[in-house]
C-alpha cells in the first residue's frame, strides 16, 4: 500500500521510467557526462530527489514533474479497473458502457507513439555521440 504523506520520488521514477519503456542507461547520458547507468540506479533509492533533478529526469521522460512526485501505482490500477470493469459510476443509467474506440488499440496507438519517441531520441543520442567522436 502507498504512503499518501510521504512519496518516495525514486521508486516513483523508476516505475515511471519502466512504464515508459526507458532504460537507465538512457537517462544516464540525457543527464550528462557525470551520471552512468550506476548513479541512475541510486537515485532510484533516494526517498527524495531534489526539485532541479527531478525537472530534469520529468523532462527526459516527457512527463510533469509532478506526476512523478506523486505517481499512485494503485491509483493508475484502480482508475483503470474502475473505467474498463466497473458499472457503478453508471448509476441510474443504463449499464452497458458504449465507447467510441477500443480501449486496447488506443493504449497500443500511445504505446507506439511513445515507443517511436525513444528510439528519435535514441537515434539524436547516437548522433551526438558520434560528433564528439
């Protein structure tokens, strides 16, 4: 169960992180020259990550800082569960849930979206990394 008081802002990074799709050796060389693939994992275990460095890994993964400060894995599950298996937010109405998409294709369609971002951003890494070369 999640402490609501306190998050702990590395474990919220790296279950972001892993949703994402992103590897730490990523975020190593989007932070600089100082951070390896070590340093990343450290900072999973800090209880606190300091505002500055928190903006900065929100904006390697292209998320709100916020929404990793205060990432609820329970929460994300259980809005989840709620919209797709719930029909008790239908009340009085009728109980079959009409959508006008497929969930499933829409969470495959932001998948592959984000999936072709990592590897542009993958593809500018390489290429940088080349010209210091």
């Amino acid at each position: 169960m999640s402490n609501t008081n306190h998050p702990h802002h590395g474990k919220n990074f790296k279950r972001m992180r892993e949703i994402l799709g992103v590897k730490q050796e990523t975020v190593a060389l989007e932070l600089g020259e100082d951070w390896d693939q070590k340093k990343v994992s450290r900072l999973e275990e800090k209880e606190t990550i300091p505002d500055d460095l928190m903006d900065q890994i929100a904006k390697i993964l292209n998320v709100p800082a916020d929404a990793i400060k205060n990432f609820d894995e329970e929460k994300v599950v259980n809005i989840i569960t709620n919209t797709f298996h719930d029909n008790s937010t239908n009340q009085g109405f009728n109980n079959h849930c009409t959508l006008n998409f497929n969930p499933i294709e829409k969470l495959v369609e932001v998948y592959d979206a984000l999936l072709k971002e990592k590897d542009e951003k993958a593809a500018l890494l390489e290429r940088l990394l080349n010209e210091k070369k």
